[in-house]
C-alpha cells in the first residue's frame, strides 16, 4: 500500500477542549459550503462525495477522551488526504454487512506521523462515509 504524504500538520494541544476546538472550526467551515450533509469531495473516488457526520457519531461513542483527542489531531490531516489523494486503499467487505465496503488509506503528515483513514461505501447506493481517523499505533 502507497501512503499518502500531507503538507498539513497534525493539530496541536494536550487539552482534549482545545484539540476539538480546533477540529470542530475545520468541520464548520466545511459544513459551512452546503446547505445539507457536509461532505468533501475524494479524488481517488472520481470527484464522489464523501460524507463527515459518520465520524463526530463514530468518535463520540468511544468511551477514551484521550483516544478522542488522539483521533481528532488527524482530522485536518485526514481531509487533505481524502481530498488529494489518488494511491489504491485496502479494501474489503464489511464482515457484518455484506451490503457495504470498507476502504482504508494509509497517510503520513507533515513530521511523518503514519495514520489510517477509513471510509464506509453502501454497495446499493454508493455512498461513501468517512467512519474513523486514528494513528498507525492503534491498529
């Protein structure tokens, strides 16, 4: 698998309020662009768009705020990465739903920091929903 190198950084902070702080202003200018679901549009998929609002669901159900904090720091790094990049993800069927896909990109950010970005594809519908953003660690 190729991975993708970013020219954005991860966010910085230690304080789980100021890191969510600053992703949460990344997502309302994005949402800010449309009038329904935000979304940001995937070069590898062809211009499709894909979906955010999966992911703020998926994050806040994990119970770690630590875990949280750590996934949010590659949020900016996750939608450079998805807006960019063209290198093939791993992709598999969804295990408990045959209905769905799962694609995972590999990414490096700017000080070389490998994290995974996963996006969730409905098989009937085609489309696509980033479902998590976490570092190379926590496989």
């Amino acid at each position: 698998m190729k991975i993708y190198k970013t020219k954005t950084a991860k966010l910085s902070g230690t304080d789980f309020r100021e890191v969510h702080h600053k992703s949460l202003d990344l997502y309302r200018r994005i949402k800010r662009k449309t009038k329904r679901r935000p979304y940001v549009r995937s070069l590898y998929f062809k211009k499709d768009k894909i979906f955010l609002e999966l992911f703020w669901q998926h994050l806040f159900d994990k119970q770690n705020w630590r875990d949280r904090m750590r996934r949010l720091k590659y949020f900016p790094c996750a939608i450079e990465l998805i807006r960019d990049n063209s290198f093939d993800p791993i992709s598999k069927e969804n295990p408990n739903k045959r209905a769905e896909i799962l694609h995972r990109f590999a990414g490096a950010t700017k000080s070389n920091d490998l994290f995974f970005v996963q996006i969730k594809e409905n098989k009937r519908s085609g489309q696509k929903w980033l479902v998590s953003v976490f570092p190379a660690d926590d496989k």
